[in-house]
C-alpha cells in the first residue's frame, strides 16, 4: 500500500480543490446546439487525448444543465478562450442564467460545418464530434474526435485559470 508522504493533508473537497487549482489552465467555452437553443460552458478541464485520431475530452458535472445537452447533440464546439474573454467566462459559468438567449450578449460566429456557436474571443476553434462517454465520479468523461479546427491568424494573450483566479500568459 502507498504511504502518504510526510505532512500529507487529508483528501477533502477544499484540499482537493486548492491542489488542483495550482495547475494551471487555459479557459474554454464548450458549445452544443439542441432543438434550435444554444447551450455554452465555460470549461477547463478540456484535454487532448490522441493525436491519430485527433481527440480531446472535457469533464462535464451531471449538475449542470449542459450534460443532457451535450449528450443529446453529439457534437460540440469549443472556443479556447484569449484574454479578453474573462467576462465572457464568468458569464458561462454563472449558475442560473438565462438558457434561452444567453449567447446574445457575446460576440459570436458559427461552425459552417456543425452550425454549433464558437466565441469571437478566442485562439482556436473546435469541432468535435462525440465518440464515447465514460463515467468519472460527479462528471460525465465527453471523448470527442475533432473533425474541424481553425486557429487565429494572429494569437493575442490566453486566458488562463490558476488558484481560483482568471489571469493570463502570451
Ligand atoms: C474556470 C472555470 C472552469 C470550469 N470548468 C468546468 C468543467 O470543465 N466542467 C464542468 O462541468 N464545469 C466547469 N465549470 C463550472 C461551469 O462553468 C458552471 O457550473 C456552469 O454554470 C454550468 O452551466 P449550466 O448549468 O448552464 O450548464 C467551470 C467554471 C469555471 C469558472
């Protein structure tokens, strides 16, 4: 059996969350369209999974009211964020907003091949198709292959997320 390390704390959610927040992060919205709405997650669990084939993942809570929707659509976008997009992540990750209309206040395009909204602000652009989802404890693990990207011609600071706080890095 593994020994804790010396002056090991114990595992609860505010120690979990405090060790994990030292790890640094980009900041993405994930997007879906079901039924005509528009659903949008600000989301930084988001990982690159394999190169052949290209896949990523993102870890979505069953409390949110984007795990039914990216489940039923089967594809997906995600905007990684730039700097100029704290605002725009706050306003993703607030609890309770209004579903209906709340892509309205950010600049947005869409996907010409999945149709799915992607956020102005951003350094990249996915698209992504879901190939499997695993269960992973209060999370649904979405794998997705990526079936289109786009990348800004001319990349300005990222938006990174890092103990509890949005900063960022060029
Ligand atoms: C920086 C940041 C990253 C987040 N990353 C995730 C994530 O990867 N997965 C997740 O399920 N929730 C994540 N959240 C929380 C969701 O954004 C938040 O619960 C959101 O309000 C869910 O919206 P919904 O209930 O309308 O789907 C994150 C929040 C922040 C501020």
């Amino acid at each position: 059996m593994n020994e804790a390390p010396a002056g090991a704390q114990p595992v609860t959610d505010s120690s979990f969350r405090t060790a994990l927040g030292r790890f640094v992060t980009g900041v993405t919205v994930v997007t879906c369209r079901v039924a005509g709405v528009d659903h949008a997650m600000t989301a930084n669990s988001l990982t690159s999974v394999s190169l052949d084939p290209p896949l990523v993942l993102v870890c979505v809570e069953h409390d949110t009211r984007f795990h039914e929707a990216i489940l039923a659509a089967g594809v997906w976008g995600v905007s990684v964020l730039d700097e100029s997009a704290r605002g725009t992540a706050s306003w993703f990750a607030t609890r309770g907003r209004p579903l209906v209309g709340q892509l309205d206040p950010v600049a947005h395009h869409r996907s010409a091949s999945t149709g799915v909204a992607l956020i102005d602000a951003a350094l990249a652009w996915l698209d992504v198709r879901t190939v499997s989802v695993h269960p992973g404890g209060d999370h649904s693990v979405v794998i997705g292959e990526v079936i289109g990207l786009r990348v800004a011609e001319e990349p300005g600071a990222a938006l990174t997320f890092y103990r509890g706080g949005y900063g960022s890095v060029d």
